[in-house]
C-alpha cells in the first residue's frame, strides 16, 4: 500500500501534470472523498476499514475537516484503539479539548495515560483551567505529578517542550550491553536514534547515536565511542534557543539538563519544526500588525480575530493625528498650490514602502540570526548607500510626473522631496527593529503599518518642506 | 568536553541570568575571542589545538567571521583534515566558491570529492558558469556525471535536494541479514536511521526504521517488519511539497522515487529545515516587497539589496498616480473645505493596515497550509464580520477627533468613510492574496506595500465621496 501525499496540504501548490506523486495525491483525494461518503451513510465498518489505508496524521486532518463535534466523536471511535493516540496527537490543542469533553472518561483517560509527557503539557497549557484541572484527575498520580512539574516552567520555554522519555545507558558498559539494554527499553523512549549516557548521579555524560552503537565493536566500552562533546540547555531557555541550536547543530535530539548537568529530558526534532513553524508565524503576524495568535486561522473566531487586531489599528490612527497634524502646518501651501497634493500620496507612499523593505530584511534577518546588535553600524551604512540609489531613482522617476503635472518647479520638489523620503524611510525601517531590540521589544514590533506610520508623518514634513522653501510660498503658520 | 551554545547566535536573544547554560556560552565566547587572538599572533598550532574543543558548525561561524579571504584560507588550513568537509559544508555556498578558488586543486579535489552530493548540488547551482565548470574538472567522472544529473531538475525542485546514498535492503532477507548489511555498508549512507527495502528492480517497497530492526526478532523477514506504507516524491516536485510532507508525516527522510516507482535517491530532515527557513524569508521579503534574496544580509552587496529593492518602489509610484489622480478628482472638495485633509492620511492609512492585518493572516495561513483556495467562501464571511467589527470601532474612534477637529458634520463624515475604508482595506487583504494564488502567482506577491498602494487608492476615493456626498458641497468634476 503507497500513499503519497494529504491532499488539502497540496491544494495550496498547484500540481504538475504527469509527476509520479500525482497518481498517489488521487488516490488519496479519492479515499478521502469516498471516507467522507461512508461517514454520511454511517456506515462505521467501512470507515474503520479505510482507516488502515491511511496515515494517522491524514486520519487526523479528516477529523479536522469534519464541522459537527458529535460526528466527529463518533468518526474517532471507527480509528482502530491502537492508532487512537498517535491519531489524537496530530490534533489541534483546540481540537484535543472538545474531544475529551465528549469523550467517555474511561476512553479519555486510555488516552491522556499513553500520550507523550510533552504532548501532554502542549495539550494542558492550552486548556482552560477547569478544564485542565478535570483532566488531571483523569491522570494517575504519577503522571499528574510529572504534568505539573513541566506545566512549571515558564511559557513558551524549553521545559515545556520536554519529555522524560529517553533511552539511557552507562558510560562503563559495553556496547553489547548497552545494545541489549537499548532493545529492552527501546519502545519506551519516545526516539532511539539517540541515547542519553548519564552517570550514577543522572548526569549527562556524553549523547550517542544509535548508528554508533551498531558500528560499534561489540566488546568496547560506550566511553570509548562516545562522540566527546554535546549540546545541552538549560530548562528555563526560550524555546526559540532550542530551535536555534537544533538548526545550528544539526540535532536530532536535544538534551535539558539543570544547573549541576543532571539530565532532565530531551527534546526531539519534530517538536522543534512545529515551534519553529510557530515562531515564524507569530513574526509574519507582528509584521502585519497583528498580535500573536495561537491558532489556526481555521479555529480563530471573528471574536478573537478582531482582539488581535483591533489595538494595533486603533494606536495607529492616534499616531496617524501627527499626519494630519503636519498637514495642517502647511495648510497655507497646500491652498496656494492645490496641486501639491496630488503627488503626496506617492511620495509619502515611497518612504514607507521604502522602510517595510529595510524592516522586512531586517526583522527577518534577525529572527533567524544572521545579523546580530554588533552589525549595526556596517548595516547603517549599507543601508544608507542603497537608499540613496533608491532615493535618486526615485526622484528621477517621480520627476517625470511631475513635469507632466506641473512644470520644472514642480518636478524640481517632487523628484527632491522624494529622494529625501526614501532615504529616511529606509532608515527608519533599519533603526527601529534594532532600537525596538536594544529596548527589549521583538524586533518584529517594527510592523510595516508602524513603519509606514512614522514615515507618513516624516515623509509629509520633508515634502512640505522643500516645497515651502523651493516654491517662495507663503511659509506655514 | 561540553560546550552549549554558539555565540552569535545568541546574541540575538538577551540571555537570562544564572541559567546553566549561560557558563558554557561563556566558555565558547571565551574560546573564540582565545583563537581570534592565536589567528592574530599567527600561532597556528595553537589554532588547530582549540579547534578540537569546537563544533564544526562553530568553526564555520568562526570562518565566516574573518572578513581578510588570505587570512581565512590560512585558517581554514588549521583545521584538522578529518573536519576540513564537515567545516566546508557547513559555510555558505558563496564562502564555499571563494575559498575553492584559495585552495591548491588538491585541496580542492579532497574537499569535493568527499562533499555529500546533495551539498555539491547546491554549491554547483549556486556557483557562476565558469567556475562551477571549473570545479567540475575536480571532480571524478563519475561524481562529475552524479552532480550533471542532480543539477538537471529544475531549479527548487526535489531532485536538487536529493542525495542517491541511503542504505538498502532487501525485503525477502531475515532482520539478521538486514543489520549485518547495515553494520557493513553503514558509513556509505547519509543517514543510518532509516533504511529503505528495495525489490530486485530497485523500485522502492518500504521504509524501515533502523530501530524497527534493532527491536525486531533477528529470524524474522524484513518483509514481516515493515510498516506497510510509506511516503514518497517525484524528483521534479516542488521542494516546498518535501517541506510539507516532511512537517505533515513527521519524516527524518523522504524517499524520492521516479514514475516506475524506482528509488532515485532520498531528502534528508537537516536540508528541509534550511529550506523550510529559506522559503520563509522568501515569503517574508516578498510581503515587505522586496524581491527573494538568496544570501544572508550580511553577504548580500549594496548593488544586489537596490536591484532587489527597486522594482517594486517603482512600479508602486507609478500606480500611485491613481492615487494622485483621485485626489485630482476632488480637488473642488478639497478647495472648499481644506480641514477634510487633515483626515486624509489617518483614514486611508487605516484601510491599509486592516488590509496589511488580512493579507498577513492570509499568507501565512496559505503558506503554513492551514489554508486552502476551497476555505474561500467560508473565510469571506469571516473576514467581512471581523472587518465590520473593526471598521465600527475606528469609525467611533475618529468621530471624537471629527467633533474636535471640525464638527458634527465633519465627525459624521470621517467615522461613516473610516468604517467603509476599514471594510474596504480588510477585503482586499483577504481577496487579493486568494486571487494570486488562483493565477498562479505566489499569494506572498499581496504584499503589505502593495495592499496598502491599492487601499490608498480605494480610500481616497471612499473618503471625499463619502464627504462630497454628505457635506453638500460642490461636486467633482
């Protein structure tokens, strides 16, 4: 059985003809759509049968398509027990929590007893607290206790993403005991490919890798082939430091220790993708403007939408007054020369735009690291070089208008005050994600509609400016 | 030996107190700024003794940060042979170019010969005609023919990501068998952790864990341990389609295969992860308008950031001019009442931020797939609710400024074309993305500057009809 691709992850990329994954994508639309069809007819034998043809990650993006809470309960109950866990942990915290609720306790406890410690925490942090607290109860003592002592570390840290779940061995054994004792617990790790050697403290001594062990001579010592440096964190770290170092190093797995090097948990590779995802989308939000959501868009409701949005705007139209402010200094020149005002859209325009570009490389080029605080002034002066390119094209360009609309003068001020605009816009798109940076703010704060704000306001200022100075005007108020 | 964490890396983010990890990344600032100073005072042998105590990936950082390329050469020199490819992979492709052209041929040849294939493709397509025609000369035939086939797929296909050594078995062969072939042919692999069952036509059967051999009875057949599906890809999909299938099914490799189902080579997990980044920046330029820039900020020169830059100001002014012209319209209105400026930028600002608020949810949604060209409809209305709720709220807003600024007229006439611009601004942040995609443009070409030049446009118009019609004053021409 070969199942190539979810389809409603492939809808978004339009597909080439021909290509051999095509076929398999139909396949699965097919399944997919004649699933759906059995769940109308409530035929649930059939549905149960299908299920085996697919994977649980699908089974689980099926559940999510489904819009009634009491048919999905009832889809759920047609996944094979076995698959019931790995099917529930591809789930949408949301999704997790409105099952549970009409889950019976018995199936709900089967359930949260054999999820992964962290995504036990992932599903807890996300529920409301009487939620959370009836859900504890359905957990035994021991694993409530291991619960609340990762619920314990600060939010979006790295204790939060942990698990306790590893496979450990001695540095003193030999391979062959450490491989035999890999095969004993091996299904209760929840990776193998890496294994913990701690010593009789529960310090981490060195990580091995499983292919280590098999090329391994069977008589050596694990010390012997250990690799003889790590990488570790501590529990406490922004879970974006465990990103960062899982890309830069390359890891699959990465060790929590606490402050004496005792092994606290592991964090594994797919948790890290899926915050990195996280990560990122809170940066694009904030880039629009819009505060951080923790949800599909799919889940959000208008209510919450309008929340994450609503501040953002209102702040802006309040900073907006000093545009109108500034309009209204040169209400005089803007009288004496209406036409002046054709072109301020445009050049006001061209700053901001200017500047959601510098903030835009910026801002990105510091979420993933490649420019750190000490660049700043070798960026200040590149940017400056490429915004005075920017700015005399610019110019050039606008200057063509300008004579078209309004003769030489005019050009004269437009092609000036736009060059003038860009460079600042380009500035203030540079300065402000490291200034936000340096006051402890995300970088990402430096939305393009702040940008586009501030240099509204310059830009507006600058163009009247050399306007009153160039066109003998009556000089503002 | 441990070390935690590299450096610059950190620095982004401010570190916390007394945090253990906070010693190490000591100890590894500490270590740099030593063998910065041993690299100053010439003191090879020294340099060469404290590479032992660094990752690769930190003496690829290291090398990245010596700006003189005579004296990189000469440090890259330092490093122990057995690393020197480890280091290598680990630079920038642009890095790579520069210090092949430094090194003898032989260097050279070492280097390349060992490099992993899909590490020399993305060098190679990196690299200009000559030199990459240069560096192919290093190369033995076989390789040569090896990286000519790998860098016939197209550009950000799957076939350029992809690397032919993975380690096969075959189905009919006993878990015995299946190890002792892993244990010998192990260190020829990209990865050891997955292992793929091939049938005597090599087309591919299955994919096995190397822990699913380890925990397996040693008599059984491969065959009988196999999960029973598996995902794969043709080599001429897009390297976006690997992103998702990899994130989606949680995969450490995806296996690529040819029409016939043959297995033509495999992705690993460590390349996905960087072009999971790298199409994310794209994404991120592309919404601040800026042009894909594939090289770090750092290596990007002021020439490429103003050619990557330019295009899109330009072509922004110039729709602008409607801007300009629907200004002109009005130009009586405004004549009359010259005070219905001071509102101008606030309102039509506003559109473009609600629409830059909708067209960054929608992108990323689009880009995360949480969001499908089929969810059209359903998220229309939506986006028109939360729009209303908004367009309500900053229409009250600015009515108070109204009132103090012009009057009851006036505060009518600015609230009712606020709410209007506020709706207008969030459909067209929904609408345009969805319509690129539907033409085949990538939906991250709606970026923020083009939403708002358009909600500029639209706002304009909007608010001095909206002012035309209620304030009787003398209509447009």
């Amino acid at each position: 059985m070969r199942l190539s691709v979810s389809v409603s992850l492939m809808l978004v990329n339009p597909v080439r003809n021909g290509s051999p994954g095509m076929e398999n994508r139909d396949d699965v639309v097919e399944l997919k759509a004649s699933i759906h069809e059995l769940i109308e007819q409530e035929a649930w034998s059939d549905v149960t049968e299908e299920f085996d043809n697919l994977h649980v990650q699908d089974i689980a993006l099926l559940l999510t398509e489904l819009s009634d809470p009491d048919q999905r309960v009832q889809v759920f109950r047609q996944v094979p027990q076995e698959r019931w866990v790995a099917t529930f942990s591809y789930l949408s915290a949301g999704q997790q929590e409105d099952l549970l609720k009409q889950l019976r306790n018995r199936e709900g406890r089967f359930i949260l007893t054999n999820l992964h410690p962290d995504d036990r925490t992932a599903l807890l942090q996300q529920m409301a607290p009487e939620n959370a607290e009836r859900t504890l109860k359905l957990l035994r003592p021991e694993d409530v206790r291991l619960a609340l002592s990762l619920l314990n570390y600060p939010e979006e840290s790295v204790g939060r993403l942990m698990t306790p779940r590893y496979i450990s061995i001695r540095p003193e054994w030999t391979v062959r005991e450490a491989l035999a004792h890999v095969r004993q617990e091996g299904r209760k790790g929840e990776t193998m490919n890496t294994v913990m050697v701690l010593d009789d403290s529960e310090r981490l001594v060195d990580v091995v890798h499983l292919r280590d062990l098999i090329l391994g001579e069977l008589d050596d010592t694990v010390e012997s082939i250990c690799p003889g440096y790590f990488v570790s964190v501590s529990p406490a770290e922004d879970r974006e430091t465990a990103v960062r170092l899982m890309q830069h190093y390359d890891l699959e797995v990465l060790s929590v220790v606490d402050s004496d090097g005792v092994l606290l948990g592991i964090v594994t590779i797919d948790d890290i993708m899926d915050v990195a995802t996280e990560e990122t989308t809170e940066d694009f939000h904030k880039m629009g403007s819009v505060a951080a959501i923790n949800l599909s868009l799919h889940e959000a409701s208008p209510q919450l939408l309008y929340r994450k949005r609503v501040g953002w705007l209102v702040s802006l139209v309040f900073i907006n007054i000093f545009s109108g402010a500034a309009i209204a200094i040169f209400e005089a020149t803007i009288e004496a020369v209406i036409a002046l005002v054709f072109f301020l859209p445009m050049i006001v325009a061209s700053g901001g735009n200017a500047g959601a570009q510098a903030a835009t490389l910026m801002v990105r080029a510091m979420a993933t690291g490649d420019v750190t605080m000490g660049d700043w002034t070798r960026l200040l002066g590149k940017e400056l070089t490429v915004g005075i390119g920017l700015g005399l094209t610019m110019g050039l360009a606008v200057s063509f208008i300008g004579l078209w609309r309004g003769g030489t003068e005019v050009a004269l001020v437009v092609a000036l005050a736009m060059a003038l605009v860009v460079v600042m816009g380009s500035l203030v798109g540079l300065i402000l994600p490291f200034l936000l940076s340096r006051l402890r703010f995300d970088p990402a704060t430096a939305s393009v509609p702040l940008i586009t704000c501030i240099a509204d306001i310059a830009g507006i200022l600058i163009y009247f400016s050399v306007a009153t100075a160039l066109l003998t005007l009556p000089s503002p108020v």
